[in-house]
C-alpha cells in the first residue's frame, strides 16, 4: 500500500498554475476558489507551495496519500541519479487547454471576460457667450434672486411706512 509519493516538481510550473487559477470565482460560494483549494490558509494567504502542499496531504480529506512535494529548478540529483522535475505547460484559465473546447467563462475567469468598450471621447466645456456656462448660469440666479429680495424688502418697507401713517 502507498503511504506516501516523494514528487519533484518544477517551481515555475507550481508558480504558473497558481497564477492560472488564483483570481478564479467559485460560483456556488461567489468567492475565490482558493478558499476552497488552500485549505487553512484561505485565498488571501495562499501562495503556489502552500496550495500544492495542501493539495498532497491527507489531512484535505481528498488525497488518498500524501504527496510530499519538492520544488525545485532543473534537474535534481537523488541518490546518484538525475531527476527531472514535473514541468508541463500551464495554462491560463482564458486559454483553451488541450482536449478542451473552450476556456473557463467569463463567469468565473476575469481573463475570459471580454474588453469593455472604449469610452467615447469627452466633448468640449459647457460654454454660454464664450465663458463658463455654469458660472454665467450662477451669476444670473444670483442676480435674478438678489432683485427679487430686493424688490420684497423694498415693496415690505413701503407697506410698512403706510401702516404706521394710520
């Protein structure tokens, strides 16, 4: 019986995956899939070691044994013999893997998602008579206000005068 595999492999290939699918949205749960994935560290405290070692122990739940990972760059010699890590190419989740027929949606890749559209070109400033239209605006309420306050003060004054002739 297997108790535990011993597997060396490549950090840029761990590095990769990980860059693959950390931003990936687990769409039952509306967050990371690395909550999921990297167990006790969550998505926030996960890094490319923490989930492959998560991913090869026991303790998930899920491994049937332990894999002990050694990352490691290039060959490695182990008791006299060179071994060659586990390096194949990753993919991103916006790129369509091999044997599959389309990359993760846009639902759960944020690279899969298409471009927005340009915004489109900002128009000119609001002019009236060649100056700031909002300035030209203020100023005509400030003056059509201060006549009217005018006018009721003057129009109050003259009721006034009359009132105490009585």
């Amino acid at each position: 019986m297997v108790y535990e595999l011993q597997s060396y492999i490549s950090d840029a290939y761990v590095t990769d995956t990980f860059d693959s699918c950390k931003n990936v949205i687990m769409s039952s749960t509306n967050g990371p899939a690395m909550d999921f994935l990297c167990g006790p560290w969550g998505a926030y405290r996960c890094t490319a070691q923490r989930w492959y070692d998560y991913m090869g122990s026991t303790s998930n739940g899920f491994s049937p044994f332990d894999i002990v990972y050694t990352y490691v760059n290039g060959t490695v010699d182990v008791h006299g013999r060179n071994m060659t890590p586990i390096d194949p190419q990753a993919y991103h989740c916006s790129d369509v893997a091999p044997g599959s027929t389309k990359a993760c949606s846009c639902v759960d890749c944020i690279e899969s998602c298409p471009a927005a559209p340009e915004l489109p070109p900002k128009s000119g400033p609001f002019l009236l008579f060649k100056v700031d239209g909002m300035s030209v605006i203020m100023g005509i309420v400030f003056i059509m206000g201060s006549v009217v306050i005018m006018f009721a003060a003057f129009m109050q004054g003259k009721t006034s005068v009359h009132l105490k002739a009585f």
